[in-house]
C-alpha cells in the first residue's frame, strides 16, 4: 500500500512537472536558435525606409537608411530623420536631420547635420555650432551603446526595456537567465507558424520613471526563433498615473537565404494615452546581405573641420569639448565657458576679416597713389 502511494505520488508530481519541463524545452530551443543565429553574423548591410505618422497632423517618410554590421559589437549607420526643436524659440518645430553613427566595443561616435547640408564639405562655419541641428558626440566606456542607434530590425536583435537596459544587443540565454518569465504558451497562428508567446512579470519599477509594467513577446518558431511581436505596457510614476503602451509587430518576414529569415515590414505603435501624440513608425527593409564583405558601405563616423565635438568619459565623468580639424581635434577644452568664448571670437573674427581686409586694400591702395604722386612731384621738378 506505502509502495503504491509513493507511485502515485511520484506519478502525479511529475505530471504536474511535464509544463514546467515543456516550457525549459522551448526557451532552450529559442536559445539555441538565437545563439546559432549570432554565430553565424559576421557582417551584416541593411537598406531601409521608414515612414513615420504623429497623430493626425505629422506625417514624415525617410528613406535609403542604411545599418552595418562589420564585427563583434562593431556597428555603423546612416539615417535620414526628424527631431522636435529643444529651442524654446523654435517650439513645435521638427528639424530635418541627417544622423551617422559608428559603434566599437564601449565607444561609439555620433554626427548628425542638417538634412539640406547634408554630406558637409569642408569646414563648416563656426556659427554653425550655435545650430542645435548641427552635434558630435564621442562616448567612451559607454553602458547603452545602442541608444539612439535608429537600429531598422527590433525583431532580429531583441531591445527589451524595462528588462534590459542594453549595452550590446541582448541575447536570448541573457533575458532568460536574468528575467523568470511568468508564462511560456504555444500556438499556432492564423498563417500556421508555430508561436512560443513569453509572458514576463510585472515588477516594481527600477527608476523613478515606471511604476509597474508587463511584458509580451512572440517568438516564432517557424521563423527561426525571430520575435514577431513584442507588446510592452506601462503606468508612469511621475505623470499622475498616465498609462502608455509600445506594440512591435513584424508585418511581412522575407528569406536572405533559404531557411534564414528575416523582419522585411515592422511596425511599431507607441500609445501614450494622447491622440495628438501617438506615434505608428513602418520599417520596410529593401536590402538584407549577410556576410558579404562587399556589400558593407559605411565607415567611421567623421566630423568635418571646425564643428564642437563633446566627448565623455562614462568611467571617469569627464568631458572634453573639441574644435574639430582634420580627422582629429584641433583645440580642447575642459569648460563650456572656453568654449563660448572661442565660438564668439571666432564668429567676430570672421566679421571682421573682410573688414579688415577690405581696409588693407584700402590702404594699399592709397599707399599707391600716394608712391605715385610723390614720384610724378620729383619728375615735374627735375623738369
């Protein structure tokens, strides 16, 4: 009889340990996928448009974006954008920017310019750096290298805030060692694609920012483990209980080789509980090359001559402002003030360089005249 009930007992609780197992089974495999996938990008060139639509009123498309892989952790892009205006004076209006950028490791340089100036030949005018449409940026030992890439492919390379802050793109094995997911469920579909959908945790927040969160994401299977839909929603701590809500949804997936996919459409729906400010942002990928050499483009980052480079040090909290010359800085300073102070002098000068130069012709010319005559005086005397 004992021995009997120890079967049961032993039967029933492995009964109830078969989704547990059914569940490691299938985050091991999403894990295997994913590694897999990352062993074998060695570079990667993407082509790609985005239209982007800001309630009713804004509406904004940008095409022949491009995004490199060219190693481990080592990333270039070049982007076409719009940023609304921090000028108090210019308040509602979006500038028209051009962006690049080059990752490598912990560093990373950033350069953006004015779309309609866009490449910059030459130097540039000092009161250029007055232009908030006009930056560069170099970050050393930086902890969220990503930020601001303008990556094109979410899905590809998972980004999941609030889980992960993420200095390098997050693998799978990360997000699942560090975060217990609530809920492991798969389905299929309506276009037969096999889902393992990942329910993870609500937490309380880690910054001021978020009071409590949920997180879910769709692997497909059939798709080589790729996210097909990521649905992050939130209740904001610090705007009175102001809940948003940010829906990644890949539309169309393509084949860059038979077997390997990948997110040709996503679109990504950010809903802040305001009509006016709800943003739906289309990424159409037109070129997709995997380790094909030939195909990369970009290079570093570079900063024409005469623009304000920023650099910072996340290890040591320093900060350098560079005058920009060629390939390399040309003049440092440690204190915005020096910099002011060089912008305006620099600004006056170029004033006052004509000026100036106009009043050494000026002078030339009446030390001339004044040659001139004193020799035609001595000739009419010798006369």
């Amino acid at each position: 009889m004992r021995t009997t009930k120890i079967c049961l007992l032993s039967f029933l609780l492995a009964l109830f340990a078969l989704p547990v197992f059914a569940d490691d089974a299938l985050i091991a495999e999403l894990i295997r996928l994913d590694e897999t996938r990352r062993a074998e990008t060695k570079t990667l060139h993407v082509e790609y448009d985005v239209a982007t639509q800001i309630g009713d009123a804004i509406s904004f498309e940008a095409p022949g974006n491009v995004w490199e892989q060219h190693g481990e952790n080592k990333y270039r892009f070049r982007c076409r954008g719009q940023a609304p205006s921090e000028d108090p004076r210019r308040k509602g209006e979006r500038l028209d920017l051009m962006v690049e950028g080059s990752f490598d490791g912990s560093d990373r340089h950033i350069l953006k310019v004015p779309r309609e100036a866009y490449p910059v030949e030459g130097a540039i005018d000092p009161s250029c750096n007055y232009d908030e449409r006009y930056g560069g940026a170099i970050e050393r030992n930086a902890s969220k290298i990503l930020d601001d890439a303008y990556n094109p492919f979410l899905p590809l390379y998972v980004v999941v805030f609030p889980l992960n802050k993420p200095s390098v793109f997050p693998s799978y094995k990360g997000i699942f060692e560090s975060n217990a997911p609530k809920r492991v469920e798969k389905f299929q579909n309506e276009d037969g694609d096999e889902i393992v959908q990942v329910e993870f945790e609500a937490k309380e927040a880690r910054s001021s920012l978020w009071k409590e969160w949920a997180l879910t994401i769709d692997f497909n299977l059939s798709k080589g483990g790729l996210i097909s839909k990521y649905s992050h929603t939130w209740a904001s701590e610090s705007a009175a209980g102001r809940v948003g809500k940010i829906e990644t949804s890949v539309i169309r997936f393509e084949e860059s080789q038979p077997g390997k996919w990948y997110p040709q459409t996503l679109q990504v729906a950010c809903d802040e509980g305001d009509p006016a400010k709800n943003t739906v942002t289309t990424t159409s990928i037109s070129k997709f090359s995997v380790n094909d050499e030939s195909a990369l483009q970009l290079s570093d980052a570079r900063f024409p001559r005469g623009l304000i480079v920023q650099e910072t040090d996340a290890a040591t909290d320093n900060i350098k402002y560079h005058v920009w010359g060629d390939d390399k800085p040309k003049r440092t300073f440690t204190q915005p003030s020096d910099v002011y102070d060089y912008l305006d002098n620099a600004i006056r000068f170029r004033f006052l360089a004509p000026i100036l130069g106009a009043a050494l012709v000026v002078a030339v010319l009446l030390a001339a005249i004044a040659v001139l005559r004193k020799t035609e005086a001595k000739e009419n005397d010798s006369v």
